[in-house]
C-alpha cells in the first residue's frame, strides 16, 4: 500500500469536541427546535413519526437549510454561516443520489475531486474505499448495474472519502428489501463502529435506531421527548410513539403502593412500590387472554375487553382490545384459533403483576 493509500483508509484525524448544536428553524407555522451533542465516536439516531422535523434537523446539520436561532458548532469550529460544501460533513441520501453517469469509481472520486485532490490522486482514494466496501470488482460498474445494497455501499463510500468530521446519513437502509437489509445493516455497523467522528442517523426503523445507535433522540412535533440509550427508552418509553415503537403496552398514571390508578378508571397491580405519577409499561407478550373469566385466587391483573382487530405480526396475531383497558396482545396461532377470537367477542386479559414494569412520569 503506498503513503497516499494508507492516508486515504486512515480516519484518524486530531481529537476534537465532537458536534455541539441547538437547531432552531421556523418554517411557516412549523417550529424545529432542538439540542443535539455527541462526542467523536459516537452514533446518534434521530427517531418520530412522520412530519417530526428529523430530516429538517438532518438538512440543517448539512447546511442544506439556515438556522432560524441557536448555534452549530463541530469540533469546536461555527459552522452556521460555513456553505455547505465547505462544511466537514458527509451525507448518505434515502435514494442515495449517485450520479448516473459515472461509474462507481469515479463517483467515490467525485468527493476528493471537490477538496482539491488531483484526478488520480482522487481515483487512487476512492479505489482504496470501494476495496474496503468490498466493491473493487465493481469500480467500473455504473449505478443502473449495481445491486441495492452495493449503491449503498458505493454512497458511503462516497460520503467517507472526505474523511468528514460529521457523517449524516438519512434512512440509508429503506431502499432495500428486507434480506440486503439485514446484510448491510451488519455492515454499516462495522463501518461506523471504525468511524471516528460522529454520525447522525434518520430512521423510521427501531431495529435500525437500536443496532446502529449509541444514543437515541426522539422528537415529536420539533422537539424531543425523550434521549437516552437504546435499552433505556426500550425500557422506560414516554409517550405513545415510542412505546408503540419498541412494542410496549404503555399507561399513565398515579402510584399508592403497588396500586396505579389510570385516568379511565382502570388500575393495574404492579410489582413496584411507587408513590405519584408514573409509567406503567408491558410488552403484548405479557398478556394472557381468556374466553371465560378466570376462577380462583390469582395476584394477576384481570381486565374485560373486547376484540376490535387483530393482525399477523411476525409469527404470531397481536389482538387490539378495548375495553376496560384498551391494549394489544400477542397470541400464538394455534391460541387464537382454539379461542376462536372474532371482532366483537368478549374476552378476559390478564397480566402477573411481576410482568409489568412502572417507572417515575
């Protein structure tokens, strides 16, 4: 490997003070205002519902859209009156916006070229990334001839050669279909595993957010509702979104003892001794559903629902109740047929006590 290949694989560059932002953009009645930080390393995932103000706080990050108010720093360096292209920043598009008519090579090179390499000095990095990406044999492919997941590859590559100090990538695996996905998500989490300066990733995808992320933010309506790490919000969800996200049963209420008492009236038996309002959270799984009401002493929770739907989900029906207490179950198909469950029917749930989980609102 010659000098110039080492430098082009190296990411190492100086130790800096990662990115340091508060994104404040009004767009008509619209209002985005939010706090991202990360340290260099770090992956941070960006999750909500449609219309949230992700992708605007992803096209700001990139200088794609101005700053109403607040402050973007990177490595300790303004960065909100710096153009875009001249920003350290590498961007992985949706659609990934390869340019057609150059081969896989020469769009690698394309962002060399931009920061002043010559034409083979430019060729001779972007040949080292797509060896990396595992794409040599593809260099002279144009993007119609290349695969879902080698386009995504080739666009990271591409967004990397810069060696960029901020890498946002906007939901780079929704193109592809479900088996590529799971091979380039494995892969993309070796790369950004070795990338040393901080990503920002937009996803719709949980699975995505908690394979990929170090550090999840979650926003609705422009702002955030709740940051942490993946097996924290897994474990503590705060609103609907995201208990519906992580797939979680999620109530709020106020805490006497083991006792919540919900709004609706319905109270639900916890193994956690609480005082105030709180979370209550368990997963479908945790639901027991009977077409009798159960006899004997029992401690579980016990609840009269009726069926209002039910779908296939993975390899079991997840069953929508409503009811005393509106939530969803995930039954077993050979359960749901011996219950012989129809929209409408009356039914028992029940939940043990030390399957569910309250936590402090």
């Amino acid at each position: 490997m010659t000098h110039t290949e080492k430098n082009a694989v190296d990411l190492a560059t100086p130790t800096g003070d990662g990115l340091d932002s508060r994104l404040v953009v009004e767009r008509g009645s619209f209002r985005l205002d939010v706090a991202l930080t990360a340290a260099p390393g770090d992956v941070v995932a960006l999750l909500g519902p449609n219309g949230a103000g992700k992708t605007t706080a992803l096209r700001a990050l990139a200088g794609l859209v101005p700053l109403s108010g607040g402050h973007l720093r990177l490595d300790g360096a303004q960065l909100d009156r710096t153009p875009p292209e001249s920003r350290p920043v590498g961007v992985v598009f949706q659609d990934y916006l390869l340019f057609p008519h150059l081969t896989a090579l020469d769009n690698v090179a394309f962002g060399p070229r931009c920061h002043g390499a010559t034409k083979a000095q430019a060729r001779a990095q972007a040949a080292v990334w797509l060896e990396r990406m595992g794409l040599a044999a593809h260099a002279g492919a144009k993007p119609r001839r290349l695969s879902g997941g080698q386009a995504q590859r080739v666009a990271l590559a591409r967004a990397l050669a810069t060696n960029p100090r901020l890498l946002l990538l906007d939901e780079p695996l929704a193109a592809l279909d479900a088996r590529t996905r799971l091979d380039i998500r494995a892969q993309l989490r070796r790369h950004l595993a070795d990338f040393e300066a901080v990503a920002v990733l937009v996803t719709h995808d949980p699975l995505d957010a908690m394979v990929l992320a170090d550090h999840l933010v979650v926003i609705e309506d422009g702002h955030i509702v709740q940051e942490g790490t993946p097996a924290h919000i897994a474990r503590h969800p705060r609103t609907d979104y995201i208990a519906h996200l992580v797939g979680l049963n999620l109530y709020r209420g106020e805490a006497e003892g083991h006792t919540v008492r919900l709004d609706g009236g319905a109270g639900i038996t916890t193994e956690e001794d609480l005082t105030g309002p709180v979370f209550v959270a368990f997963p479908p799984s945790a639901v027991t559903v009977h077409r009798a009401r159960p006899t004997g002493a029992s401690a579980r929770n016990l609840w009269r629902c009726e069926v209002a739907g039910m779908e296939t989900h993975s390899d079991q029906i997840r069953v929508a109740l409503t009811g005393d207490l509106p939530l969803t179950a995930d039954l077993t198909t050979i359960a749901a047929a011996e219950l012989d469950l129809r929209a409408g029917a009356t039914v028992w749930a029940t939940v043990k006590a030390t399957q569910t989980h309250a936590y402090p609102a």
